[in-house]
C-alpha cells in the first residue's frame, strides 16, 4: 500500500514510528531528541511503502542534520536501517568539506557512507579531490581507490596529482600509492608513495607544491617542506626545479620569543644552467617592539 502526497512536505526522521506519521499528517516539525540534532527531509512529493517501511522523496530533496545537508533530486529513505539513497545532482555539505556526486548511499546514524563519481572540496584546507568512488569512513575519514588531487581552484586545473589507495584525514593527511604529478594532464613525475598534510595546525611534512610557468624559466615546479622545530621556531626547506634554469634550493628560518622578538633570515641558492653561474640571495630580519 502506497500513499502519495503532492504538496510540500516536511518530514521529522525518529526512531518511533508513530512521531513519523505524525509528521506527516500534521505538517510540523518535532524535536523529541535525547541529545541528538533532528533530521529533516523536505521534499515536492512523498511516498511511503508500509511493507518495506522505505519513503521515496521527489523534487528539491533536502536532508538537515545538524550542521549537515544533503540534497538530491530523488532520494530514498530506510526507516529501519537510517540509510538514505540520494540520487542526481547529490550535494553533501558540512562545516569541513562540500562534496558534488551522481549518487550516494548514508547512514545518518553512523554518518558514513559512498559517494559515487564525487568531487570533494576541504574547505579548510583549500583542497579539491576527486573520484568513481569515495568512501565517507568517519567523521573526518575518506578513502578512494583512485583520486586526483590539487589546490588549484580553476574548473580545468593546471596541475594535480593522481594516486591509488587514497586514504584522507581531514585535518591532517593525505597518502596515497603510485602517485603521479601532472601538469596540463601529463605526468611529469612519479612516486611508489605520496604523503601530504592537510591540516590547519603546525606540523611537520611536505606542503602543498606550487607550479606554473614563466618566460624566463619555462615551467616550473617549487616543494616546500615545513619543520616544527618548537613551539617558538620553525623552518621551510625549498627544492625548486626549473626546466630552462635547472635546480634551486632554498631554506627560511624563523623564530619568535617572549617581549616581542621576532625574525626571519632566508638563504637561497641556484645553479643556472643557461648561464652557467651560481647565484645566491641571502636576507635576514630581527624585530624587537
């Protein structure tokens, strides 16, 4: 037995039954919860199967959970197991990172599930992943069996890297296996194993690499590693590969002290193979207020 309803409805998910029907019949929302945010679908139709206790909703789907939200064009909801089927034009979103994808199976209960042909955005970190298959594992968990990976923001990035066995730490890192580094969609540099930070705290590793591309220098490519010496000290370590120019290096040290002392001193150094000579750049600051 199917009952179809055609008007704009809001509907309050709850592990008890009859605060469902309720919801349905009396068009408001109810907020009996022990400690838990409500869940609400809103949707153009409803339908519901009092057989497989499963409710189909159409047009503008729209799932808040807290400080998640999850839309669709169609979605299926599983009143038993609190699995949810959004379908077409899925976005997901929360305070961490935004995802589009086609379609995507998840447990409000757990907050895990499957995104399929998904794009991922760290919102914090500025960071944009994409994959066929992204598995949410947790709160802050995410593992793709492959993915590509960049900062750039334009709609065809310039650079990226793809890997394998993707596994992502929001807020701390990322690792992957095979990875290549592509410029305009050609791999340019390869590793049996890759691993990153993204994180918003201080810690030591390799930083997200810079790329482009100069008259003088043709393309270029910068890794900056970063190293917590102590919570008063740190350091940037730079290799930079020129492919007109030839290799550079580079290191920034700085330092901050009680009553205002501060400082940064930076040394760099690069062998030009055009020219044949050495250059090096040296300069140093020291700040007392």
């Amino acid at each position: 037995m199917k009952k179809t309803v055609q008007s704009s409805k809001i509907l309050l998910l709850h592990p008890m039954r009859y605060a469902l029907c309720a919801v349905f019949l009396l068009l408001f929302t109810c907020a009996v919860f022990a400690g838990e945010p409500p869940t609400i679908i809103t949707s153009d139709t409803l339908e519901h199967d009092r057989e497989t206790s499963i409710y189909t909703a159409k047009g503008s789907v729209k799932v808040v959970q807290g400080g998640t939200t999850i839309e669709a064009l169609e979605m299926k909801y599983d009143e038993k197991t609190s699995n949810v089927f959004p379908e077409g034009d899925v976005r997901y979103d929360d305070q961490k990172i935004s995802v589009k994808a086609e379609r995507a199976e998840y447990n409000l209960d757990t907050r895990t599930g499957t995104f399929y042909k998904a794009e991922i955005f760290s919102k914090r970190d500025n960071f944009h992943i994409s994959g066929t298959e992204v598995e949410k594992r947790g709160e802050n968990k995410y593992f793709l069996k492959e993915a590509s990976m960049t900062s750039c923001d334009a709609a065809s990035p310039e650079w990226c890297f793809r890997g394998n066995e993707v596994d992502i730490i929001i807020g701390d890192r990322i690792k992957a296996r095979n990875a290549t580094f592509n410029i305009q969609g050609l791999p340019v540099l390869y590793t049996p194993y890759f691993w990153a930070p993204a994180l918003t705290e201080r810690k030591t590793g390799f930083l997200t690499p810079a790329v482009g591309y100069s008259k003088a220098k043709n393309f270029y490519y910068r890794q900056p590693f970063f190293w917590a010496i102590s919570e008063d000290k740190d350091a940037t370590l730079i290799l930079d590969w020129y492919t007109k120019r030839g290799f550079g290096e580079g290191i920034e040290y700085r330092y901050v002290d009680l009553g205002d002392v501060g400082g940064t001193h930076w040394l760099y150094h690069i062998h030009d193979k055009t020219l044949g000579k050495n250059f090096y750049e040296l300069r140093s600051q020291h700040e007392k207020r």
